[in-house]
C-alpha cells in the first residue's frame, strides 16, 4: 500500500519510534527485569496490576475490538479515546505549514485543535442548512482538498452537534476523487446509535478511508478513554511508531474487555435501544414546546435545537439543575443547544423546564 504510505509525512516514513521495553520484548520470561519496574506492588494496589507497564496494544482487547466492529486485528489502533487518533493522524501526515486539514462546521472540535497544534493549515467546508437539515457538501470537499494541498478530510457521521449522517456511495466517491491525494476519516464515534452500516465496509475497496469508533457513548466508558482507529494495517503499523509507549491504562484494559463480554454488550444493545426510543420520543415532543424554533432530527444520541431566546432556555434549564451544552459560538448556530438524550425521567425533566421557561419570559413561539 505504498500509495497510502506516500501519505505520511516524508520524515517519518523510515521512523521506528521508540522500542519500549514491551514491545521490543520477544520472548517469554518468568523473572523480568528489563523495565525497571518496582519489584513489588503499591500497597493500594490489592490485584498487583500496576506494577509492570502495560501491554502497548493488549492483544485480548485488540481480538474482542475486532470483532465487535467486523474488522482484522492488523486493522486496529487502540487509543485514548478518538482524540488521540486524531492527533496522530494529523502529526503523522501534516507537515507543519504544509498540508492541510479539512473540517465541515459546524462540527467536533478536536480536529481544528489537532491542526492548529501541528500548524497545518484549515480549510473549513461549512454544512448547509436546508429543509431536510444539514448535509455535507462532498464535491465542495472534494474541491478544496485538490486546491488546499489536503492531506486529511474529517467526517462525522453521525455528525456532532447536527445528527446526520453520510452516504456510503457519497464517502466512497470522495475517497476516490482524493486517492493519492488526502486520508478520509470518517468518525463514528455516535454509530452505534445510527440504524446505517459502519464505513469500515468500504475499507476492501478505498485504502484512503479510515474509521474512529469509541466506547465513549454507546457503551457508556468516557473516563475509561478507549478509542480505535480503524484503517489499512500498513497505515496502522506506521502510526504505531508515533503513538506514545503505554497509552491504555491496564484497568482500563480490564474494564474494557468486561463490557465487551457477551453478557455485557447485550445490555449495552438494549441500552442503546432504549435511548434510540427516547429521542425519537423528544424529537416529536421538543417543537411543542414555547420558544423552540426547530429541532433536527439526529442519528445521535443528541438533539440540537434552535430557539427563540436560547440564553432564556439555557437559563431556566440551568436553573432546574439540567446542563446542556451551549452552541452559540459554534458556525451557523448563534441560537442553538444541544441536548443529551438521557434517562426518561431527566429527559421529562427538560422538557418540563422548557415548556415553562420561555413563557415565564414573556416570549411566545
């Protein structure tokens, strides 16, 4: 795949990284002493876990990821959840000054961050807004990232604040008017909650597309910090050689293999059903609500919603104990929120605080 290999930055194509003493690790051994580690545990560490360095990239783990996302092992980097994928992805193929990153606003904001911490230049392709809500322009993408010197394009789907999601024939096209030219990273860290197929079926035909998933969300481990990035293995190799020596805490290992046991994911499934269901439930009972302009309909487990006064609704939400997150500052969103889909209870309580918020104001809808 020496075409996508082409992609990463010219001074790190021969790079080996830093061999820890893990990885370079060949043989097995009882008695090892090639770490420098404590020979005896922390007296708060009852399991003795902590003592040695983890594995770099724990092969049970790697095994159970795969599977659950139908993809090879060689296919897997495992992570601090997404974002360090992203900030590899943008170290490892951005010259600084040079290549360019390109972002869709409004959207997550990491990938703006990772680029400005490398100096790769941004070229935003700003969502369009119309009836249906908001849809990605690809061919303008496309446009840019031939003109820009692109070498990573970042998608979300489903998109983050906005809820929609991305045709495959639509990434796929994209993927072959850049290859050569750019990475497609596609972000699913909100998969999970979409009835649409993962983008990692189009790894077979497109080297140039990568994929992010997360067990952030749906399977409810955010402190845990477990994120994959899933694309061709060379490309996986290579940035092995750039990630950090022990980046998965060993308790994070552990819990994460547990929630990936059968018992487990079949309540997380149910979980992720459940949640589905209520915010089809808010979808149709938010617009009701005085002072809510328009709600967009999302295959997240978030909604994002315009208001007539979005302080007032932000206030009086606050004020019932309710946190949601402000939108203002974000492209295109001078009066939106979005909000969480959580439990039936809270989500009754948001929307009883907004259906009396704006009227306490004074403001109809």
């Amino acid at each position: 795949m020496s075409e996508l290999l082409d992609l990463l930055r010219p001074d790190l194509r021969g790079f080996a990284g830093y061999s820890s003493a893990r990885r370079s690790a060949t043989m097995p051994a009882t008695v090892w002493l090639n770490a420098n580690e404590n020979p005896w545990p922390n007296p708060a560490d009852s399991d003795a876990h902590c003592r040695r360095y983890p594995e770099p990239q724990p092969q049970a783990l790697r095994a159970a990821l795969a599977e659950l996302y139908g993809v090879s092992v060689g296919q897997l980097l495992i992570g601090r959840g997404s974002d360090e994928a992203i900030d590899l992805l943008v170290r490892a193929l951005c010259r600084p000054g040079v290549d360019a990153v390109i972002a869709t606003p409004p959207v997550f904001g990491m990938y703006a961050v990772c680029a400005r911490l490398q100096n790769a230049p941004l070229i935003e392709v700003p969502l369009r807004d119309g009836e249906a809500g908001f849809s990605t322009d690809m061919a303008a993408i496309a446009d840019a990232a031939l003109h820009g010197n692109a070498r990573l394009v970042f998608l979300c789907s489903p998109a983050n604040p906005t809820g929609q999601g991305l045709a495959f024939d639509a990434i796929a096209t994209l993927a072959n008017a850049l290859r050569g030219q750019a990475l497609v990273v596609v972000d699913e860290a909100y998969g999970e909650f979409s009835a649409q197929a993962s983008a990692t079926t189009l790894l077979a035909e497109h080297g140039n597309i990568a994929v992010l998933r997360t067990l952030s969300k749906a399977h409810a481990l955010a402190a845990a910090r477990v994120g994959t990035l899933i694309a061709d293995p060379a490309l996986i190799a290579m940035l092995r050689n750039c990630q950090a020596p022990y980046p998965l805490p060993t308790p994070c290992v552990e819990l994460a293999l547990a929630a990936l046991a059968p018992e487990a994911l079949a309540i997380t499934r149910a979980r992720v059903a459940l949640v589905i269901s209520e915010r089809e439930r808010l979808l149709a009972a938010l617009p009701g609500c005085a002072g809510v302009r328009r709600v967009y309909p999302s295959q997240g487990n978030y909604l994002l919603l315009r208001f007539v006064d979005a302080e007032a609704a932000f206030a009086r939400l606050l004020a019932a104990g309710i946190m949601v997150r402000d939108m203002r500052a974000q492209p295109q969103l001078g009066d939106a929120l979005r909000i969480s889909i959580g439990s039936a209870a809270e989500n009754d309580l948001v929307l009883a605080a907004l259906g009396t918020s704006i009227r306490t104001a004074g403001v109809s809808a």
